[in-house]
C-alpha cells in the first residue's frame, strides 16, 4: 500500500508512467481498484463500464490484433511506430480495455455515458495510486476500429476509451510542474467569466 499523509495527498501526488514493471493488481486487489470505477458519477444509471483485463501470455496475441487494426486504420504508418506499439502491449505487465456499453436510443444522452466511463477511468487510475501501482490511458485511431472492438466484446454501437497500462512504477515520479489552479478557476459574480489561462 502507498503511503500518503491523506486521501487528498493520493489525488495531488499522482502522475501517469508508462515505466512500469511487474506486478501488476491481481485477484481481489485488482477486483477492489476496478471496482472504484464502477463508484463514478452515472445519470440514469446507464452501467456502461465494461472492463476486459489482458495479462500473462495473452499479451503478445492482444499485441498482434493492436497492429492489425492499426494496419486498417492507419495504413500509412511507419513500420517503427507499429513495432513501438506492439512492444508496449506485449511487454505492459497488465492492459485493461476501457469498454463503452453505450445505449444511443436511451434517456440519458450518448456523451453522459461517455462521461461516465472516463470518470470511471479516472477513479480506476487513483485507485491504482492509492495502492502503491501506477497507470497509464492510452488512446489512438486503432482504438476505432471495429474488427478489435468486436474481440473485446463491443460491437456497434459500443465503442472504446482507450487501454490502462497498469504495473508497479519501476522508478518513483519525477515531480514535473503543474498547472497553478488560480489560471483555471474563476469565482461567477454576474458578469462574464474569463480565465487566465485564455489570456493572450
């Protein structure tokens, strides 16, 4: 388990890394972190987390059909960048697949229930923090492609958020600078807002 002085500190600490090593969150443990995404903000109750975990030896396969569809989705791309990306699948301890259950012709709007899944995330990768794990989101033009989407158990018209790279971070996180708050919030008294991060 990380330790932090608070749960707030767990919040403000966390950094996404890809320099990830063995292990990765297994049974129980990793059943607890993912179940945090299941605690994110949902209007309608629409339920659209949908989870696949790729581990072990399935990895290099997983890694094969990435590059297959990124040969359909991105027919021009260079060699190096598709043997860049199967290295990553095939060699992250653990990926998770951000499924998206979506329900276009339901009561709650199809971008809610996106919102949902990407809030989930976000709780998945606090979470992994919190327990001493680190994560990455990875996203990409691959992450379209239907025939992938299919062997993840999502066809039309579910979709995909991306992939988790998950592990234990093999170094601690550099402390790179943040964003100062006060160019991004503003306090509402009437007129219209503007933020300092849009000056200029």
């Amino acid at each position: 388990m990380a330790h932090h002085h608070s749960p707030l500190d767990v919040l403000l600490s966390r950094a996404s890394t890809d320099h990830l090593v063995e292990p990765p969150p297994k049974g129980d443990e990793l059943r607890t972190i993912l179940s945090a995404g299941l605690r994110a903000p949902d209007h309608g109750k629409m339920r659209p987390w949908r989870y696949t975990v790729i581990k072990g030896k399935h990895r290099e396969a997983f890694a094969d059909l990435v590059v297959e569809a990124m040969g359909r989705q991105e027919p021009d791309a260079p060699e190096a960048k598709k043997t860049k990306r199967h290295h990553r699948f095939a060699n992250m301890p653990m990926i998770i697949a951000l499924g998206m259950h979506l329900q276009p012709e339901g009561k709650i709007p199809v971008i809610e229930q996106e919102m949902a899944v990407a809030a989930g995330a976000m709780n998945v990768l606090n979470a992994l923090h919190a327990a001493g794990f680190g994560g990455m989101w990875v996203t990409g033009p691959f992450c379209e492609d239907r025939v992938l989407l299919q062997s993840l158990g999502l066809p039309e018209p579910h979709r995909l958020a991306g992939f988790l790279f998950v592990g234990t971070p093999a170094k601690h996180a550099d402390e790179r600078k943040r964003p100062e708050i006060d160019d991004y919030m503003a306090v509402w008294k009437g007129d219209a807002i503007t933020f300092a991060a849009d000056a200029g």
